[in-house]
C-alpha cells in the first residue's frame, strides 16, 4: 500500500505547486494521512526541495503557456 502512497505524493508535487511548498515548509501536515513506512518518510525528508522546485520551475511556466496558447 505504501508504494501507491508515495506514486500518490509524487504526482501530487509534480502538478501541485501549493502541495509542493507544504512539503518544503511542513512535510509532517503535507504528509498526515498517507500510509509511509518509515523508510519512505525519511526519503521526503532526505529530498532537496530546492533542487526539486527548481527543476519543476520551467516545468510550471511551459505548462502554463501551453494552457494559454489552447484557450
């Protein structure tokens, strides 16, 4: 079960920039509720959310233009 918990969390950073800065900011709140072994906790925690959210950034902003150049 814990394996679908962390795909779960994955997803969820990669498409959710307010999930993203929770985790950076409070990990245990973003993190209450999802079934983590230990092992995998301590990976969260070990991540580099800098390195992280900076990879994501030109993720974000190609996302969203490609939004507005459909509407």
């Amino acid at each position: 079960m814990s394996q679908k918990a962390v795909e779960q969390i994955m997803g969820k950073m990669l498409l959710d920039t307010k999930f993203r800065k929770l985790m950076a900011e409070d990990m245990s709140k973003a993190l209450a509720g999802f079934d983590l072994t230990e092992s995998e906790h301590q990976g969260f925690k070990d991540m580099d959310f800098h390195d992280f959210n900076q990879a994501l950034t030109g993720l974000d902003e190609r996302t969203s233009k490609g939004i507005r150049l459909q509407n």
